[in-house]
C-alpha cells in the first residue's frame, strides 16, 4: 500500500541560482512519515548586503536546543553563484530565522510585500481549468503593468511555480505569511527582476493536505502521486495555458487604466518572453510531465485550438506577447527548468526514461533557444534514507541531462545545488 505522500517540513531555496548574496530560513520535520507535515512549504532567500554580526553565532548556539514547533531548527545560508556572473567565493553564515531583515534591490529596507514595487498587479484567482468544471486552481500572480498606462504589458519572462501540498497550523506567523501563494510570487519577481511576471499554481484538488494534480497529470493514485507520465494530449502544458489565459482575461479586466476605461494589454514586445518552470516539492511532479511533453513536442500532433474565452479575451489575446496561446509555442518558450527539492513516497520524483531524456535532447537540438536545468535539494529529500528511491532518481536524472547536454552543443544545460550540506 503507498502511504500519501507529503511535503517537508523544510526551507525551500527560492527556485533559481543567484547572482549575489543571500540568506534564507529553514526547519526540517521530525514528524512522521505518515502525517502531514505542519511547517513551512516554501520560504524565501532574502537578499543581505553585509555579513551577520558574530554576536548572532552565539545567539544560534543557545538556541540550538530549542525544539519549538516539533521540528530541528536548520541554519540560514549565506551563499553566492558563480554561474551567473558573481566572482566572490561562497561564504555560510548562521542566523535564527527570526533576526532576519529584508533588503531591496539597492540594500534599502522594505517589506516583502513591497517587492512588487509600484508598476505591477497582484491578485489571487480561481481559475476552472475546464468549461463548467467544480473544481478551480488558485492562481496567485504579480504581473508587469505600463507606468504610463497601467496597463497590462509584456513581461521578459513568465515565471510559473507549481506548488506543492498544503502547509496549514504552525503556530509561526512568519511561516505561514512564507506560505502563501502571493507571498511566494512576490518572492519570485525578488529573484528573477522586475521585468517578469510571476505565477503561482496551486491544484485543484486535495484529500488532505494532498495535492492531487489531476488535470496536469493522466494518471495519480489518490494521494496525488504519478502512476506514469505519458505525452498524450499534452495535459499539463494544455492545463498551463488555459489557466494563464483564463487569469489574464479576468485580471485584465481589473486592471484600471487611468482613464477609467477597460483596461488593454500593451503591444510593447514582438518577441515571445521566456518561461521559466519551476516545481517545489510535489509540484515537481508536473514539471516532470511537460519534460515529457517537450520530450515529444515534435513527434506528436499538437493541435492548438484556444480554451474557450469571451470574445474580448480573443481580441485581446491573439497576438499579445503576454503569454503563449498554443502549446507548441509554450513549449518552446520554456527555457529553464527549476526541481525545488521534489520528493515523494513513491516512484516518480524524476524523470527516469531514457528515452524521454534522449527524445529532450533531440528536440533542443532542433530549438533556437536552449533550456537551463537547474535540481535544487536539500537533505530531507536527497538524503532521507527511508526514501532512498528519491537520490537514486535524481542521480539518474542528472546523469541523463548530463549526457544529453554533451551532444547537445552548448543548448542543453544542467547543474546541481544541494543546500545545508554540512
């Protein structure tokens, strides 16, 4: 019998490599492989521009024995990314989470919810994936507006997170304020720049705290882990763009234009943004169902008919930059790919086939653009010796990508980064 799976209690890094300094907080669960976890489900890593006071070592230190919230206190990192262009060396500090401050983008102080700056819109959606569905995704969203205008613009990118499980009941305000959905897209434009729009994607359907993916992903068991992954019908990125579309045309029409008028989308951009796909904990199980997509983008029909839209959202949308309106050029837009310390209780946390990785490779052989795969991890998934099966899927995951990326010429890259190694 598969036990249902759940979410660490665990800091999450913010999905992407950085390119200066920053700090982040963690907890890791003692609780049971067979209850939900109450704690954090992701948490962000918070920009700082001077080292900790040493004063604060010693403060972590007398600290360390206090088990509060049923879990082991982990330490803040303090750490650097050479791949995007940050020559200093990597450097660890400690911190109890709760001394943490936040710092903007030139070093001032601000609150997390002030990330999104003036010139954007935010909001939380819910979003049927298909006509007359009962069920509905929440979609929280911070989205690049025109200063002038206000209207909805052309983002450089689209960052789209799928989230995992349910964190509810910890006590900890500042956990759970971590946890919400807006919270993690306001965390994400913090992370990729002000020029792109964030989205969160949360499933439609719980048995618990258990997301269950059910429109992504053709076939879950009832905690709402993959049986297989299979290309048919292209479900997840036919899922990912009816959702956007339907959010883009509700938002839109929040969106109020000085004048007072309904609100336009602005033609700024003739090139389509990127997309960045990101999956954190469970929500890594969609990410491994559009690898396989994009494995056979090429190979199977893809017809394209629009999700069904008011006649406004088709003047509105039909060519717009904002977000791709097909699969295949949403498929094709996807430029990195982000695993944020995934897990489960069964097979399926990686991609494992050969032949989907083979096929990957192939069509990004094919693409103008290449794709960045980056595998984000921490020792509750990767080292967890009662889920050993989840190190050796990403061992072989990562040895596939790696194979792929030395035929690839330069277009396929992928790379590791484990943190609270020590």
């Amino acid at each position: 019998m598969n036990h249902p799976s759940q979410e660490g209690v665990h800091y999450i890094p913010t999905p992407v490599c950085c390119n200066s300094n920053w700090i982040c907080c963690s907890s890791t669960s003692t609780s049971s492989m067979h209850q939900p976890i109450s704690s954090i489900n992701i948490q962000s890593i918070i920009r700082i521009q001077q080292p900790p006071p040493d004063h604060y070592q010693q403060r972590l230190q007398n600290n360390r024995s206090n088990h509060r919230f049923n879990h082991k206190r982990q330490t803040l990192d303090w750490f650097t990314d050479k791949s995007r262009g940050d020559s200093r060396p990597p450097q660890r500090r400690s911190l109890p989470f709760h001394v943490c401050k936040i710092f903007g983008k030139r070093g001032q102080d601000i609150r997390l919810s002030e990330l999104c700056f003036m010139d954007r819109w935010t909001g939380i959606v819910k979003v049927p994936v298909f006509p007359k569905a009962t069920s509905h995704c929440r979609v929280a969203a911070s989205l690049c507006i025109s200063p002038q205008s206000k209207e909805l613009t052309v983002p450089s990118a689209n960052a789209i997170f799928f989230n995992g499980d349910r964190v509810e009941g910890t006590g900890n305000p500042v956990i759970e304020r971590l946890s919400e959905l807006q919270r993690i897209a306001d965390v994400l434009v913090s992370k990729f720049g002000g020029s792109v729009n964030a989205w969160v994607i949360e499933a439609s359907t719980f048995n618990g705290p258990f997301a269950v993916y059910k429109e992504f992903i053709p076939s879950l068991n009832r905690w709402g882990e993959p049986l297989f992954y299979k290309a048919d019908g292209f479900p997840a990125s036919t899922s990912t763009i009816t959702l956007l579309l339907k959010f883009l045309e509700e938002s839109a029409k929040r969106v109020t234009k000085k004048e007072g008028s309904e609100s336009e989308l602005s033609e700024s951009h003739s090139l389509l943004p990127d997309t960045y796909i990101l999956g954190f904990s469970k929500g890594g199980t969609v990410v491994n169902q559009l690898v396989t997509e994009l494995s056979f983008s090429k190979t199977k029909s893809m017809e394209d008919p629009l999700p069904e839209m008011s006649g406004w959202a088709l003047r509105k949308m039909q060519g717009r930059k904002i977000i791709p309106i097909s699969r295949e050029s949403f498929l094709d837009s996807i430029t990195e790919i982000h695993y944020v310390d995934v897990g489960l209780n069964s097979a399926g946390a990686y991609v494992t086939e050969d032949s989907v990785i083979k096929g990957l490779g192939e069509q990004v052989r094919l693409r103008e653009k290449g794709i960045r795969f980056v595998l984000h991890g921490t020792p509750r998934q990767w080292c967890d010796s009662r889920r050993s099966s989840i190190r050796r899927e990403k061992d072989k995951f990562a040895r596939l990508l790696e194979s792929e990326a030395h035929r690839s010429g330069g277009k396929l890259q992928a790379c590791e980064r484990f943190y609270f190694a020590g």
